[in-house]
C-alpha cells in the first residue's frame, strides 16, 4: 500500500520524529490511553510489559520501538506525561 496515510511524530527535546504508518500509531496510541484510563498510573515497564504481552501476536513492527516513538509523541503534544 504504496499511498498509506503516514504521521510525523513529535519529539519532546525538539529532535526530528519519524514517519510513522498512521495505522500502527493509532493502534498504539489507543492501547497507551486506554491502559493509562485503566489503570489510573503505571510506570514505563509496566506499560512495556502490557504492550509486549497484548499486542505482539497482532501487531506489525516492533512493539517497543513503536511504543516508545508514540508515548514521547504523546509526551510532546502533552496529551499524557
């Protein structure tokens, strides 16, 4: 899919983000806010921890590497912290 929807994540110390497919981001950003609402706080290994454990038999790409890109996306736009 040659034409597929791409996001250019932010990054909090002002270096260049990447282009990301907007579908893998999505799903991923779904699962960080979700788990935050769930479970009020949670700690950066934890949230890996879930992320590895939920999504790594149905998502495509490297779950850490798209986890971490999107939480400081998120981070940058200050959607969490």
């Amino acid at each position: 899919m040659p034409n597929e929807e791409k996001i250019l994540t932010l990054h909090l110390q002002g270096k260049k983000g990447v282009n990301i497919l907007k579908r893998r981001y999505d799903v991923i950003k779904e699962f960080i806010l979700t788990t935050i609402q769930e479970q009020g706080e949670i700690t950066f290994q934890d949230l890996t921890d879930l992320a590895v454990e939920k999504l790594t038999n149905s998502f495509e790409g490297k779950v850490i590497w798209y986890l971490v890109t999107v939480k400081l996306d998120l981070e940058a736009r200050k959607i969490i912290e």
